[in-house]
C-alpha cells in the first residue's frame, strides 16, 4: 500500500532526462490532490536517500576540501520534495517551456547525481604528471628571466611583464591544487610543492589554503563565504568614498589581492598571516606560523637580491610581474563568481546549501591561457569538487552537462586575448554593488549614487 501512495505521489527515482512539467505530476493522476490528505500524512520520511548516500557524501579529502559536501538528510529530502516533484511550492522545478528559468531555484537532482555521471578515471591523481606541469612552469619562469635580463631593452620589457605575470598566475594555480589535495595524495609532497609554489609569488600557503577552503565549504553564501563575496546594504552604506572608490572602480579591484591578505574583506577581520586571526582554530597555529615564516623568508631574498642587482633590475625582473599576476588572480577569481549577464543568486539561511551556492559559480574561456594556467576556467565543476586534477576538468565538465541542465552556464567563447571579460568585469563592477539586509535568496543591487558619480567624473 505505501509504495502504490508514493507510486501515485510520483516519488520516484529521477531519470537522466531533468526538464519535466511543471508540477511533476501526471495530469491523469492529478486527483491525488484533491484528497483531503495533508502533506504530513504522505509519511514523507519514508522517502529517505539509501545506505549508500553516507558513501556519496565520503568523497572529501583532508586537505582542503569541503568538510560538508551535501544538505544535512532532511534539507535534501526537502529540496527532492520540492523540487523534483512538485509538492509545495514548486521552486525546483524547470518553468513550462516558453517560461523564464529561476536560477534561484532548488535544482532537481542531488549533488550525488553529478558525482555518478564523472567517470572515475577523472577522480584519479597522478603526482608524476602534476610534477611535469610544475617543472614546465619554473622552467618557463627562468627561461623568461634569463631572456630578458640578458636582453635588456624597452621593447622586450613590456611583453615579459606580461609573460613572466601570466606564468606567476601559472604557478599559483599550480599551488592552489596542492592547497586542494588535488595536485597527489601525499599530504606533504602538496605541502612542500605548495610552500615552494606560493612562497616564491608572495603567498601565505597555508593562511591562503585555509580560507580558501571556507570559501570553497561557503561559496554562494552572503555572509560566510570568504572570496569576492557580496557586501550587505548595511555594510555597504558605512563604507567611505574612498573605500567604495577603491573597490567598485577599475583598475583598483584588480590590486585588491595583498591587502586582503593582510586585512580581509570590509566587514571581516583578521590577517592570513596572524595565526590567532578568526580566520584560523587553534590546531591551525603551526601551520599558519611556518607559511608565514616561508613568506618573510621570500620578502628577505628579495631585498637581499634589491642590493645585489639594483632595486630598479628587481622591480623588472620581479615587481612588475608581481602586480600582472594579482591581477590575474583578482580579474578571475571575481569573474568565476559575478559578471554573467543574468542575475544570479546570493544565499542564507536554510535557503543556502552546498549544491545551490556551487551552482552559482561560472565557467570561463580565457582563449589561448587555458592550457596556460591549468583550465582554471572550468570553474563549476572544480567548486562542486575541489579534489578533481586540473587536468581532469574538462572531460569532467562535459560529463556532468547533461546532468546539470540549465544551472550549467555556457561560458561566451573568447578570442586568443579574453579581453571581452573586461567588458563583463567593467558592467559587474558598475552594477553589483550590494546585497539586501533581508531575505534568504537575494540578488545585486545598484548604487545609483556611485554610477552617478561614475559618470561625472
């Protein structure tokens, strides 16, 4: 009897195929809702994931990975109630064709079923191959060096700022998969390649790998995501001229990077490099303590190096690059989370979980640099599981399309130079300003004010 009352409550395991009606009922067994039966006496309970969703769910390493991979039970049993099968109010559901799609709905199908279409070869680590792509890339960084000191002319010095830049983005990548545990299994070979990697461009390794695992355990999050997350009206309105000048106004947001290593975001405290920031918990202490100590001993080579080559040789060799790779690292780490032409959602609340907040992440093509920095671009997938190889992404992504249906955004392909993301960056930055105080699915807002003053100046 229980399974022909589900049978006719249409509580069935989901096909591939997502786009349904809109109720996710058949008309013809339409008359189940009109029985005086509340939602309540469905026994909706009995609906419950199997034994295996504990081992779905144990896909997360201990490096830096999400520690909450999926909703608790009963919010994913919620979001399969409302949004696959139509009872209740129906927010999961695709619109009937002709209608507008809600990307602020709750998607019709579990973080499980994306992880089940990825083939499992994607799921596999090769440190010898992460290796090669390091070797590449410190290669290409001295190789870039060498060429340009010995050359030392004005016409050279431009394109090797913008060469020697893009391979210290490179690296940082590179050292972002260690932070991930995707670049091996070995906790200390990602820890020791990661302190190299990061060290050598200015980075704290472990401070930034661990905040940047609360962003990745966060992402879509209004409040507790920790990377280019959106400002509260509140907050927003007790910011200065200044401030808001400096964040909203290009090329300023493109230099954010070393001050919010030091300071955070406006309406978050704390330095990654201060082992009793909030950032850290206690057990973190010596972690943070030996990146920090990596980091002073790269700022002392580099003054030792001032003294040796001249400061102005130094600042050719290595200063100007610094600043072209922050604003490599600031131009994508805001573009994979704003700037796409439709509105996309903001979380809190029972609203937010770790499916929905990832969904709003975007891919893009950045042209001939894809290859250069490790498909960084295939953005969706590696948010939904940071444990994924750079070199698996693609085949990843392409797996999981089907799966993801309309949540998947199609990146707007790019020339060899992406330079229409500056276009997208230029449009987010004049637009997305803050976020309401109330309301569990929010969206930006504009300032009309600092537009306004955008354009007289």
């Amino acid at each position: 009897m229980a399974s022909w009352v589900l049978s006719e409550c249409g509580l069935k395991p989901l096909p591939h195929i997502f786009p349904r009606p809109r109720t996710g009922i058949n008309p013809s067994k339409a008359r189940f809702l009109h029985s005086k039966k509340s939602i309540t006496d469905l026994k909706l309970p009995s609906v419950k994931c199997s034994g295996d969703f504990s081992r779905d769910r144990n896909w997360g390493l201990k490096v830096s990975a999400p520690l909450r991979v999926a909703p608790l039970e009963g919010e994913d049993e919620e979001e399969r109630i409302n949004g696959v099968n139509g009872i209740g109010n129906n927010k999961g559901v695709e619109e009937e064709e002709g209608s507008e799609f809600d990307p602020g709905a709750p998607p019709p199908f579990k973080l499980a079923d994306i992880r089940a279409a990825i083939p499992k070869h994607c799921w596999v680590k090769d440190p010898w191959k992460s290796m090669s792509y390091v070797v590449r890339d410190v290669v290409v960084v001295f190789g870039l060096a060498a060429a340009a000191a010995y050359l030392n002319n004005w016409v050279v010095w431009p394109l090797y700022w913008a060469a020697q830049g893009t391979m210290f983005w490179a690296l940082f990548v590179l050292g972002h998969d260690c932070g991930h545990g995707s670049f091996s299994n070995d906790h200390k070979l990602n820890s020791v390649v990661g302190h190299l990697l990061h060290s050598s461009i200015l980075v704290p390794y472990h401070g930034w790998r661990i905040s940047h695992r609360t962003h990745h355990q966060n992402h879509g999050h209004v409040e507790n995501d920790e990377s280019w997350h959106p400002l509260s009206e509140k907050i927003f309105r007790t910011l200065d001229s200044a401030t808001r000048f400096l964040r909203f106004k290009i090329p300023f947001p493109l230099l954010a990077y070393p001050f919010y290593l030091w300071s955070r975001s406006p309406g978050k405290t704390g330095s990654h490099f201060d082992p009793n920031s909030d950032l850290f918990v206690p057990s973190e202490r010596k972690d943070v303590i030996t990146s920090t100590v990596c980091w002073t001993a790269m700022a002392a080579l580099l003054v030792g190096l001032s003294f040796v080559m001249g400061p102005m040789q130094l600042l050719k060799l290595y200063g100007v690059p610094y600043w072209i790779f922050v604003m490599w690292l600031d131009l994508v780490t805001y573009l994979h989370h704003h700037g796409h032409e439709d509105k996309l959602p903001w979380y809190r609340g029972k609203e937010w979980s770790y499916l929905r907040g990832g969904l709003t992440t975007l891919d893009r093509d950045y042209g001939w640099f894809n290859n250069i920095h490790h498909d960084i671009g295939t953005h969706v997938i590696h948010h939904l599981f940071p444990q994924i190889p750079h070199y698996h992404l693609i085949e990843a992504t392409e797996a999981a399309r089907p799966v993801l249906g309309k949540y998947y955004r199609e990146p707007k392909k790019s020339g060899p130079i992406p330079f229409n993301l500056f276009g997208d960056l230029i449009r987010s930055m004049s637009k997305d300003h803050y976020v309401s105080d109330n309301g569990d699915v929010v969206y930006y807002q504009t300032d009309p004010q600092l537009n306004g003053s955008s354009k007289s100046g």
